[in-house]
C-alpha cells in the first residue's frame, strides 16, 4: 500500500478580493418566471429544487413574469418604492449625522431596502418580527414615525430606549418589533418560543425570526430549526444573505452546504431562496411563507440572496477587503432601481415622478432629522437623565440599586 | 398541611401555579411524559395537557431561548435545565437576553420566566452534576437568584418565582429533594417526614423573594449561608456547642442585608458558608458587604468555608464538601480568634 497522501487544512476563499476583478459567476441567476411555485400545503420533500435555485418575479425589462406575480396593486407598489425610498434617504442623513459627531455609530441598509420593506406589507396585526440590526424596513414600512427612530440613534432626551441601546438597536412591541440585541442570533429562537406560545394560546399570530449569512452559524440558528421543525411553530425563519459578514464572504458560515436555504432541508422545513433585490418576489415569497405559518403548516425558511452594497457599519471599510466596485457587478442589480423601472414599465410612474418623490422624500427625513435633533444628540443638548440608568434592570428598584444610585446622586 | 418532600413540594407549586394561572406551561429535558428525571414535574402532563407541559430536544439554549420568546408573548414559562451543569449553553440566553430585555427595550419587552436547576454535591454526581453556579448569575444584572433549602421555602418560593415580573434563577440543591442532608454521608437518611419544615401547606401561599430566615438565634457568631449548608450549619452548631446565629439566605439576589448586618452587629463574628468553590464565590460579596456594614462591630477577621477550588471531584466528594467537621473547625478557630 502506498503512503496517503498528507492530509490538507481547508479554508475557503472568497472569488475576489481587493485589487482582483469582482466575479460573482459563482451566483447562477436563474430566468425570471421560471421557478414553480407550489401551493402552500405542498410537501416539503416535493419543493427540495427551490432551496437551491432562486425565485424571480422581475425580468430584466421589468416586466412581472411567472407564477410569481403578486397580486400587488400600482398604489401599493409606488407605497413600497416610498418605503425603500425614504429608508435610503434616512440611511444618508444618518450615515452622516455619524460623520458629524452627532452619533457613535450607524448601519445602513443599501442594496437590502426590499427584503424589510416588502416583508413587512406581507405581515399582519399582531405577528411579530424578531429582527436583526438591518431591517428597519419593517419599521418604516409601517410607517412608525421618524423622529423616534432618530432620538433612538442620537440617545437623546427622547429615545424611548432611554439612552441604553447602541443606534438602532430599536423595540417596539406596537409594531410588531422585538427589541434588537446586538448579540447574534439570540433573536431567532426566541422568535420560534414566540410562534410556540401563539400556537400554545390558540391564537393566530406568527412570528418572524431574522438572522444573516454569517450568523447563521451560531448554534441558536440550529436549535431554533429544531424547535421550529420539533413543534411546528408558525415562525418564517429568514436568512438575509447579503454576501458579507462585515470582512468575511458568506462561504465561511455556508461551508459545504450549497445554499443556506438548504440548511433547512435536513428538518423537513420547506426551504426557498429568493431574489432579494426584487421587491414583488420578495413579497410574494413572504406572502406564501406567513400563510403556511398562519394556516398551522408550520415553519418555512426563506434566503434572500441580495448583496450589501454599502459597509457594514460605520466602522469598517469595505475596500479594505472585497473589490472597490464589486456591487457595480452583482448580477440582481438595486431594489429601488428595479421597482422604479417596472413601475415606469406598466405605465404606473415616470422618471419625472420619481425625482420629485425622492426630493420630496429627502425634505421629509430632513425635517424629522431637524425635529430629533431639537431633543438632542449623542454630546449635544438634551440627554436621557442619568436616573434612568437604573431604571428597568427589575419591575421595581431593588434595595442595592437603590443605594448605588444614590451613591451618584440622583 | 401535608408532610411533602422537597421534590412533593416543587410540584405542588408548579401545580398550584397551572392550576391558577393558564400561561403558567412547563417544559425541559424529560419534563413532560416522564415528569422529570428527579420526578418534580411528574403528572402535570396528564393533568394539564402537552400544550402546558412538554418534553423538549437535548438543547438547553433552545429550551431558554423559546422560554424567553414565550415570555415575550405573555406566558409564564418555568422550564427545567436538566442540572444546574448543563446550563452554560443556555448562558448567552440567559445573561444577554433574559436578564436585559426589560432594561434594552426600556419596558417595551419583558421577561417573566423561572429556570430551575438542580445543583450541588452529594449524589456521587461527579463534576458534571455537582457544580453550584449561583455566582454565575448573581454576577448577571437583571436576574434574580433564589436557593431554598427546604420544602416549606421551595413551594412557597418558587410560587413568588413563577408570579415575579423578572426572570428567576431557581436553584435546587438536589441532595435535598428527599431529606434534610447534614453533611454526615455516613450517617442513615433522615426523611422530610421527620422535619418541622417538611410540612407544608397544601394550596397557594407565597415566600417573598429577598427575605431571609433565621433559622437558629444566636449570640456568638453568625453563620450566613442557603441551600444545602443550612442543614450543615445547624448539626455543626450542635456538636461544637458554639451559640450561632443561622442565617438562611433563601434569595441571594436580593439580598437581604438588612438581617445579615442586624445579626453581624450582634454576634461581632461571622462565617460564610457555601458548597460552591472559594475565588470570585457568592461568599466573596457576603464578606466585602458584611466588612463593608459591620466593621466596627467585627471581632474577628470573616472566614469563608467553602468547596475547594477544584471541579467537584467523583471519589473524593467528601473532601471536597464542606462538610460539618470542616465548619466545626472554622466555628472553634473565629471563637478564639481575638
């Protein structure tokens, strides 16, 4: 017998890096109207393709093709371009407002604008979100107003989080958004505990857990499948793979699996990927999603393949580790741009329109931005009183609290 | 009254709180058709359905996880983690989530919900099934920790856990489930039956969490410890005749310092007494409070008696426990100390 040959550590490598030519031939884009779609009751062993191809409404004319199409009215489209609209736009001032000082920190959403935002029209009253730090989609899409979302990221006199939360982190419970953690992934078995309790109350709520490529690794992505596959929790577990985990491309957390979809395979959940730069797609795979919740089918997972155009946050640089216009090349092209152009396309909109909406929308975020910062910002003006800070550790001060915070005299 | 043991005890107030409260559910490893590999949650399945009491899959992360989901919604869950052991998984949960949701959403979200854990020595459990990690969340803002060390206290308690507004860490020291263990290994098993606290009430009755207990007065030196070493402290206050003052903590966190410092003022002398291992110990905090509020009164430096700082050992348990000739000991040497 021969000598084997030496054994050889494995790490993957991202297709490109700085200085290199981006190449995304890796990501097969299949036609638009091409994959099937099922009926909800459908077995899950029967739709095992769709965890690996990806679904696609909008053509590159802008045309809606295929089973696909949703039964989405030209309002409620130019309602959803708004949305991602004024999240950008919100994105820009405070991406800035950062630059200024008037904050420590940010995260934008380019590039992700129609995975929440389309999301969160597809929702009930009552169903819950537990997202991420990149989904406020969901929140100004249910038009939760501005200026708190502002006060949250200033920590000014009027954050409702009093001060306590890095910027973004928001909660709120009204609009069926669970406080966000900042730790990964805790979120997405707390949301399928959620579905649980729904469905232990024989209520007809659902929940919606968020996580991204990268932190589908932590292991309560894997005990929330199996709750979720164990009890059949009305829960859609979405997986937003916008290809980058701040530095580190998405085939690190995806390892050998294909496509994170297909993680949900070996649980018996339905798995679907979704273009998730093409806002009629994503909601119609949302739409489907929550009814098979809704109708006690049990979980779905969803991953919208989608790229995030911009850093992670306001801390790193992304030309520090992916080609400096590698989202030039991503072949599903901008969510905005996409829906503008079907919308001109059946006649509903016109370039015209859309620069009078996006300056009418700019002066709207200014003015709520001019509003937030009359109760403060971060080192300026007014702040949440340092007696809050002891204020919410318990329902009631306990008497050891209650001396610190007398110790600092308040 | 009925004469319960502590395991009789737990169930009857798990029983008692489903009976009276419909969001009240109760699930963990073995939990639900089986009741529980300690039997605490034994026929609370067929009374109550598997809708409010379940077994669950081998991950104490996601049996905390969903709890806080659950709790989020507005049930009150009270899950089992198997052994005390058994919980570092579950520990982002529990200290990022649990303990702070009510703090980072400012109210928004809160989190009613008890883990009870079985803890501590004595059962040859080796280190996987002896560890007292009370330290490990009383270190935690936003968690309340609570040690019974009888029946009486374990229902009455764990009722106030399961209605309290803020997650509870409920720890039981399982060498107490069925009698009152002194330390004396070698000794018979005194049952629950023979125990003034083994009676307990049938029906609904609460314990407030941050009260402590004296359970012997007196006035030569002040024993402060919970759980397991309450029965300890009491045999080792027999054999050396010393006159301590016992006190039973019953909820580490809050703390009631109140009793602590009256009964320290008192006595001049003190010793802190717990299974868990010395360094970074729950008795560490007992000692820079009770120095910090009974200075001038102290007339003898506070001693700690505690596990070694060792995993808990499989053969050599016995060393390793702080057992009533080691507390014996400690009381001989704080008296002559001057």
């Amino acid at each position: 017998m021969t000598d084997p040959s030496p054994l050889r550590f494995h790490v993957p490598v991202p297709a490109s890096r700085p200085g290199e030519k981006p190449d995304f031939s890796h990501v097969v884009i299949p036609k638009a109207g091409s994959v099937q779609r099922p009926p909800v009751d459908v077995d899950p062993k029967e739709i095992r393709d769709l965890a690996y191809s990806i679904i696609r409404v909008l053509d590159r004319e802008g045309e809606a093709v295929g089973p696909w199409v949703p039964e989405l009215s030209k309002d409620e489209l130019i309602r959803g371009l708004r949305h991602m609209l004024t999240l950008r736009a919100f994105d820009a001032r405070m991406q800035m407002a950062q630059r200024q000082g008037k904050t420590s920190f940010y995260m934008q959403h380019t590039g992700e604008e129609a995975v929440s935002c389309a999301f969160r029209i597809a929702l009930g009253k009552g169903d819950m979100n537990f997202p991420t730090y990149r989904q406020a989609g969901l929140l100004i899409a249910h038009d939760y107003p501005l200026v708190e979302m502002m006060c949250q990221i200033y920590s000014n006199e009027r954050d409702p989080m009093k001060g306590r939360q890095l910027p973004v982190m928001y909660s709120s419970k009204e609009n069926g958004f669970f406080s966000i953690s900042g730790n990964l992934t805790t979120q997405y078995i707390q949301a399928v505990g959620w579905a649980m309790a729904s469905a232990i109350k024989g209520d007809n709520k659902i929940a919606a857990a968020w996580v991204g490529d990268g932190s589908t690794a932590e292991s309560d992505f894997h005990a929330a499948l199996v709750f979720a596959s164990t009890y059949k929790a009305p829960v859609v577990l979405n997986v937003v793979n916008n290809q980058w985990a701040i530095s580190t491309f998405q085939g690190i957390a995806r390892g050998g699996s294909g496509t994170f979809a297909a993680r949900g395979l070996g649980f018996g959940i339905p798995a679907l990927r979704v273009d998730g730069n093409d806002y009629l797609a994503t909601y119609a795979v949302a739409q489907w999603a929550i009814e098979r919740a809704r109708r006690n089918l049990g979980p779905t997972l969803v991953e919208y393949v989608t790229y995030r155009a911009g850093a992670h946050s306001t801390s790193d640089d992304p030309s520090a580790y992916r080609p400096k216009h590698e989202s030039d090349d991503w072949p599903l092209g901008d969510p905005i741009v996409r829906l503008k152009q079907h919308l001109i396309a059946i006649g509903a909109w016109t370039e015209e329109r859309h620069k009078q909406a996006e300056a009418e929308i700019m002066a709207t975020v200014i003015a709520a931005q001019k509003e937030a910062e009359s109760f403060g910002t971060l080192h300026a003006g007014g702040k949440p009183s340092s007696r809050d800070m002891f204020e919410d550790v318990y329902a009631e001060l306990p008497p050891h609290l209650r001396r610190q915070r007398q110790q600092i005299g308040v | 009254m009925a004469r319960m043991t502590m395991i009789e005890a737990i169930r009857s107030a798990l029983d008692v709180s489903m009976g009276r409260d419909d969001n009240v559910v109760v699930y963990g490893e073995d939990v639900g058709y089986f009741g529980g590999v300690f039997r605490c949650t034994h026929g609370l399945q067929q009374k109550y359905g598997v809708n409010r009491c379940f077994d669950a899959p081998i991950s104490e992360l996601g049996i905390v996880g969903t709890a806080i989901g659950m709790a989020a919604y507005g049930l009150r869950p009270c899950v089992e983690i198997q052994f005390a052991d058994y919980m570092y998984p579950a520990y982002d949960q529990i200290v990022s989530e649990a303990a702070r949701l009510r703090y980072r959403s400012a109210g928004d979200f809160t989190c009613p919900m008890v883990i009870r854990m079985p803890t501590g020595g004595g059962i040859f459990g080796g280190q996987t099934h002896s560890q007292s990690p009370e330290a490990l969340f009383t270190h935690v803002s936003g968690l309340k920790t609570v040690v019974p060390s009888n029946p009486r206290d374990a229902k009455g308690l764990l009722i106030s856990a399961i209605e309290d507004p803020d997650p509870v860490i409920f720890l039981e020291p399982k060498r107490l489930y069925n009698g009152p263990f002194d330390g004396h290994h070698d000794r018979p098993v005194t049952p629950w039956s023979k125990h003034e606290l083994g009676e307990v009430e049938e029906g609904h009755y609460t314990i407030p969490l941050g009260k402590a207990a004296i359970r012997r007065e007196g006035s030569a030196v002040t024993i402060v410890t919970y759980g397991t070493m309450v029965h300890v402290a009491q045999v080792a206050t027999e054999e050396t005749g010393i006159d301590a003052e016992i006190i039973d903590l019953r909820t580490l966190l809050p703390l009631d310092l109140d009793t602590i410092v009256a009964s320290v003022s008192k006595t001049g002398r003190c010793i802190v007494l717990h299974e868990a291992t010395l360094t970074s110990g729950f008795g560490a905090e007992l000692a820079a409070l009770i120095q910090q509020h009974c200075f001038y009164h102290l007339e003898a430096p506070i001693m700690r008696v505690t596990g070694w700082d060792t995993p808990y050992p499989h053969a050599q348990e016995w060393d390793y426990f702080p057992g009533p000739a080691r507390l014996g000991r400690a009381l001989r040497d704080i008296m002559e100390a001057r």
